[in-house]
C-alpha cells in the first residue's frame, strides 16, 4: 500500500495495513527563504519517512505582510517572533490593506509549495499549513478580541480583507500542488463567546473550505489549546483532526466516537524534554496505541515537535510506530 492509498484510507477511519504517521517541527532560518525550506523540509522527510509532509512554514509568514515586524525565533517551538504589532490601538485597523499573495511571504510560501511539490509528487501526500483568518488577525492585533467587542463594526468589514487573503493563499497552495490543507486555529476555545466563535471562526473557516478544497484534496483542522470545542468543530467539512490530545481533552478514544474521520495525534513531545533514555518515549507510544480502540489513527504530535527533541528520539519514536503492530500482537 503506497502512502496515498494508506492515508486514504485513515481519513475514512479505515482499517490499513501498517500504522500511519505524519511528523513535522519547525526549520529556524531555513524557513526565511522558498529554498531554503525546500532543503530542510526534503531532509526531513527523506531521514524520517512520514505518510503525509505538511508544510511547516513559518509561523507569522502571514502577518509579515499585513505589517508585522518579525525578529528571531522561539527557542523552544521553533516559531518566529513578532517584534513589533501593525495594530495597537482600535483604530489602527482602518490601516489594514489588501494584500496580493502572489508576491511577499505569503507568495514565498506558495513558492516553497511549488518546489516541494516538483520533487515529491506521486511519492507522499502533502499538506500546506494555513491559519484560520482570525488566527492571523490576533497576530498583527494581540488585542484583537477586546477591539472586536468594543466595535464590531470596523473589525468585522476589515477582518473580511485577511479572510479574502487566506481563501487565495489557500487556493494558490492546493494549485501549487499541496494534496490538502492544515488548518491551524488557536481560539476555537474558551477565549471567544460561542456567538464570536461561531462569527469569528467557525463560518469564515467553513466559507475558506467550500471555496477552495476540491474532492480530491484533504482537510486536516487543528485545534490548539485546551478544551477545544468539538462539538462545533466537528460540523466543518473537515477530513482529520489533530490537537493535544495528550494534554488535554477530550482524549483520542472519546473523539472516535463523535467524530468518524481522520485523528491525528499521540505523540506528546512536549513531555519529551526530560526523557534521556529513547526507550521511554517507545513506551508511551505503544501505550497510546494500545489504549485506542478503533481504525483511522494517523500518529503525530498534538502541534509541534519542539526543537529541543533530538534526531535520535525522534528516530526511535519512528521506529516504534512503523512496528505498534507487531509490538501490539506480540
């Protein structure tokens, strides 16, 4: 079974052959440039073999050109680091300009995309990362939700600029080759009132997906933070879901039963900072796979592989699951 029909068949909760698995981390520096990421993305992938390769650009591409300042990265995710907010005050946001993402980071990305794409095509599905439009507006606003609520009005008409964007990055992406999508949110949580959620999120999310995604291509939503809310998040066209699951819940035997498609997670790596003996981490996978009850796992971390994880641990938790099967049954 190649790695196309075997993620086919996890996105349907289908039994397969062989246990699939998708890892990702951030590439500091590399991520600066389209071939640059070729690079670090390619030796990933060709040392560490998953069954699907996202995409993992960097982490405020997106708000680069709306006008953030971005410095270095976070020691520990990998992530860039904004220096300075385009937005600071409410009225700032009447700033806020269309942008064109064929060009500046937004079309580096695409670039990058095309690239990958040219070198792995027919070989693994892949799946560009893209952020939910309102994830990209807390990024050039970290007040973004307490100017919403103090006018609506302005953030609501301007917020549709970053939507438009997001909708063409997402359609240039998929016909730059990506087989499917990432889509990352950080407030499909406790942070927004159900009626904001479902204005912020929910509908500009679902409206970004039945734009662009064909039948062929594949949606993987990933919530991020606690406490995320599935039973909204489950009534989007999505094809998979990944969040920590390790951390928090619901856990992945609990989601199985609300949700038929796709799960993504199992890998806590996080936790993995204070573990020296590779053999630990062996343990808490195969104890993870032991305790799901179901088909339709496709292991991965619940966000990011920190980069602090080394190559050895991260070759030792691959080993692990290309084996859960013979482990398992032994």
């Amino acid at each position: 079974m190649d790695k196309f029909d075997l993620i086919k068949k996890a996105l349907k909760s289908e039994p397969t052959e062989k246990v699939p698995y998708a890892i990702w981390k951030h590439f500091p520096e590399f991520d600066k440039g389209p071939e640059g990421l070729l690079k670090a993305q390619m030796d990933f992938q060709n040392k560490f073999d998953s069954d699907i390769m996202k995409i993992s650009i960097s982490g405020r591409a997106f708000a680069s050109d709306f006008g953030a300042e971005l410095g270095g990265y976070d020691p520990d995710s990998g992530s860039r680091i904004c220096m300075k907010y385009p937005i600071e005050s409410l009225e700032d946001w009447e700033n806020v300009k269309k942008v064109d993402v064929t060009r500046g980071e937004f079309g580096n990305q695409i670039k990058a995309m095309k690239l990958i794409h040219r070198e792995v095509d027919g070989k693994v599905p892949t799946m560009m990362t893209v952020f939910s439009p309102f994830m990209v507006a807390s990024q050039i606003d970290p007040n973004v939700i307490s100017h919403y609520r103090k006018d609506p009005q302005l953030i609501g008409e301007q917020f549709k600029i970053i939507i438009s964007a997001m909708t063409d990055f997402t359609k240039a992406s998929l016909d730059a080759g990506a087989d499917g999508i990432f889509l990352a949110t950080q407030h499909f949580n406790n942070k927004l009132t159900d009626e904001e959620r479902l204005e912020l999120e929910f509908t500009p999310m679902k409206s970004l997906i039945k734009k662009t995604l064909k039948k062929y291509n594949f949606l993987v939503l990933h919530l991020h933070g606690d406490n995320p809310d599935y039973e909204l998040a489950t009534k989007l066209p999505i094809n998979a879901i990944n969040w920590h699951d390790q951390q928090t819940a619901p856990n992945l035997s609990e989601v199985r039963k609300i949700f038929k498609g796709g799960l993504l997670g199992g890998l806590n790596a996080e936790s993995w900072k204070d573990i020296s003996n590779p053999e630990d981490v062996s343990s808490l996978i195969s104890s993870v796979y032991k305790n799901f009850k179901g088909s339709g796992l496709i292991i991965a971390p619940g966000c990011v592989i920190p980069q602090f994880v080394s190559d050895s641990i991260i070759e030792t938790a691959v080993k692990t699951i290309k084996n859960l099967k013979k482990i398992i049954n032994a």
